[in-house]
C-alpha cells in the first residue's frame, strides 16, 4: 500500500510513521509513505499556500493553485482532468461517487458535482464509493473536514483496501472549496476542531494501516477488538494474578476456553449496553446478536418500579 500526504508541514508525520506499528509496516514492505511539502508548488519568494478570504472575515484559506500543481505531480495531470471533467459534467470524467460534500453556496456554480441520491448514506452524507477492483487499484485522494462522512471502523476497512492513497491536509481557516473536486473521500473526525488536518490525517491513515495483513504482530489482533464486531472489546488483564487487593476474574485463569469465550462476549456486552447502548441498537437491527447474547441483555435491564415489593 503506497500512502501519500500533502501538507505544509510534512516532518509532523516523522515521528508517528517513524515508530511502533507504522515503521514496523514500512519494514516489512507493506506500506510505502512519502510526505510531501506542499510549498515546493508554490512560486513566490514566500512559498505563500493561503491568503484573504473572498467576501472577507478571518483568518486565511488555503490556495487552489499550489494544491492542484502539487496532485497533477504526485499523481498525472490526466488524474487531475478526469476529476476536473466529472465535477463540470463534461464526458470522460471519473464517474465514481466521490465522498464529497460541496457546500450550498456552491451547488450551483459551474464545476459543483451534484451527487445522485443512491451516492448518499443513511447519515445524509455522500457515501464511500464501492470498492470495485479499478476503485481499488486507482489513486484515492482523502481530505478531512467537518462536512465529512463521520470516521468509523467500517470506513478504515474500506480505506485499507485501496492500493494508494493520498491526504490532502488543510489549515489555517480551511481550503478553498474548489479543491475539494479533487475528492475520493471527505472525513469528518468528530465534531470539534483540530490546529491541523495533518493530525486528523494520522489518525486515519493509523487506523487503515493496522488492518492490513502482516502489520500487527497477532493474526486475530485486528479482529477481535473494540467496533470490530460492532461492540466494545471485553476487560484485558495479564499478571500479577492480584495486585494491592484487585484480583483477575476466575475465569480467566480457568483453562475453560468455552468459559472464557462466554465471559468475555457477557462483558463486551454488558460494557456496550452501559457505555454506547446506540452500539447495541444498531448491531440488533443488523441481525448481529445471538439469542444468548439478546437473554444476556435483558438481564442487564433494571426491575419495574415496585417489582422489590411485588406490585404488578
């Protein structure tokens, strides 16, 4: 997998691609990164990426120009043209349903896309588009913002399966919306604001990487783990036994595997039931719990008012 990031200040990622998991992935010939520093397109004495927003107000925003010339380089002006085609409408462009929102100030100007309804989630944003092989295969360009699809596990599983992917990251007030015909993906972290989208990048681009065959050190480690299943993972321990009078769940220790498995299934549900009960809805309207694990829930349910004193 070949991931590459634009940005203005590409050594933010020198530590976090220099250690743990992601170096470990970079050794073994699974990932390929490259940092790009987005002033090397610029052509003032300034290396200027931003300035005065149209219309006034504060801050500054982040030039179309440097960012265009930067992905013609990085990835072919012809990638750059079929994108620039689908976004005016014109034959030939990339028809694939990019995970853009445009804002409503500019659906109607001349290069806006206007996505068809079967593009859009559930949430109301575009959806990712489909995962075919030639999807697959083609360079994907990523973008976080707040207009985004919301970030989840389901999403990192889509970005792992591409073959190369390129983060365009903002700052400052934000990008000049033009850019964002360039778009394969909009992310949205969360609702609050970061300094920088080389942050929120990290954050994705970790969470794609970790899935892909080969980087974690346990072939179950991706799996069995919190969202994954759609529920949060179940308690860790490991040794000492007892420490300063907190002691490991006998089951544990058992040798029961079947004993475990339950456990550990009970405590995945009953901490999803407690923390994120929006978690458990959506996993029973997938059809993901098991009559056991629909008995379990309702034993986790309180007592009716006055069932301690018998009144029906």
């Amino acid at each position: 997998m070949l991931i590459e990031t634009l940005s203005t200040f590409p050594h933010m990622y020198d530590s976090v691609m220099g250690e743990s998991m992601m170096k470990r992935a970079q050794e073994k010939g699974i990932l390929e990164f490259r940092a790009h520093d987005l002033r090397d397109w610029t052509h003032d004495r300034h290396r200027t990426t931003d300035d005065d927003p149209y219309g006034g107000g504060a801050g500054l925003v982040m030039k179309c120009d440097p960012i265009f010339e930067a992905v013609e380089a990085i990835l072919g002006k012809d990638v750059v043209e079929a994108k620039l085609a689908a976004a005016k409408g014109e034959p030939g462009g990339d028809t694939g349903c990019p995970d853009r929102a445009s804002s409503a100030a500019n659906e109607t100007a001349q290069w806006a896309v206007s996505q068809s309804e079967d593009c859009l989630s559930e949430s109301g944003y575009p959806a990712a588009p489909p995962q075919g092989e030639s999807q697959q295969h083609r360079p994907q360009i990523v973008f976080l913002a707040p207009q985004g699809r919301p970030f989840d596990d389901a999403y990192a599983d889509k970005l792992a399966a591409a073959d190369h992917l390129l983060f365009i990251c903002g700052h400052y007030e934000g990008i000049d919306e033009r850019v964002y015909a360039l778009a394969d993906h909009v992310i949205s972290l969360g609702d609050y604001v970061l300094t920088s989208g080389e942050l929120a990048s990290m954050v994705v681009i970790d969470a794609a990487v970790r899935k892909l065959p080969g980087v974690l050190g346990a072939a179950e480690g991706p799996v069995d783990e919190s969202f994954t299943s759609g529920l949060l993972e179940y308690p860790q321990y490991t040794r000492p036994a007892d420490f300063r009078g907190m002691a490991v769940p006998e089951v544990l220790t058992s040798g029961n595997h079947a004993a475990i498995a339950r456990w550990r299934r009970e405590q995945s549900l009953a901490r999803t039931a407690s923390a994120r009960p929006d978690l458990i809805a959506a996993a029973e309207a997938a059809g993901r719990l098991t009559p056991a694990d629909q008995k379990f829930l309702k034993l986790l349910e309180p007592a009716p008012t006055g069932a301690a004193e018998g009144v029906s």
